[in-house]
C-alpha cells in the first residue's frame, strides 16, 4: 500500500510561516504531500490566497488556528472545512482582531521612546505586525 503524505498544520506568511502561496505549494509538492491544511493564526488570508492556485491533483482544506486564553493557560484552538463568509465565523475572527490590537497598543506603551515596533512582517494579518524581540529595531 502507497503511503499517503497529508499536513494539516501548515502557516503562511499572512500569519508566522515563512513561505508565500506559490513557494508554499512548491514545498509540498516536493515532500510527496498531497492533502494539507493552511491554519495560519487569527487569520484567513493565507487560505484566501492559495486557494485558488492548488492543482487538481492536491486537495485543500481551509483551517484556522485561533489563540484563546484560558483561566489555566493560553491555548491554540484549530478549526477545519468552514466557510470564510459565514457572519458567526466572521465574527469570531474580528474578536481576534480586536484582541490583538489590544496587545499591539499595550506592548507599544511599555517601549522606550527610542525603540518602535517593526511592522515589516505580518503575524495577525489584520494588525500587520509581529511582535517578539527579533521585531525590535533602534
């Protein structure tokens, strides 16, 4: 029997992956996978985007990976086959937005003044920012 190769965590760079759509799709291909799942966090961009360049002969399926906080800890919740349009789904994904944003303009506060956030790359698509100690610039 054939081994099937299938990847249901994959990130793009709408979110913490480093791959755009095509050098995505290039990467799969060459390590045999056939089925996948782009969940990338908070956000839908990435399946927006490479949904309509996966061949016939791959299969896609939309996911998303949402980051919840818990009164234990914080967690990543991942949700598969929805529909991008569906007003509850919206919703839940502009909480997400919000929440980020939030955290944007908490973190911004507590820098010196000589220190800035980088927005070059995009964590949460909606906020277009990362936010980690790599992302700090002078």
């Amino acid at each position: 029997m054939e081994k099937k190769m299938i990847d249901l965590h994959i990130h793009t760079c709408a979110s913490d992956g480093t791959d755009d759509t095509r050098s995505l799709l290039e990467r799969l291909r060459q390590a045999g996978i056939k089925t996948f799942a782009v969940s990338d966090h908070d956000t839908v961009d990435g399946i927006s985007s490479i949904e309509p360049l996966v061949p016939e002969d791959m299969m896609f399926i939309r996911g998303i990976e949402f980051g919840c906080i818990t009164e234990v800890r914080n967690c990543h919740i991942l949700g598969y086959g929805f529909m991008p349009v569906a007003k509850a789904f919206v919703r839940i994904l502009e909480k997400a937005c919000q929440k980020n944003r939030r955290l944007f303009i908490g973190i911004s506060a507590l820098l010196p003044a000589n220190m800035e956030l980088s927005l070059k790359r995009s964590l949460y698509s909606c906020m277009e920012m990362v936010i980690g100690s790599s992302d700090l610039v002078r």
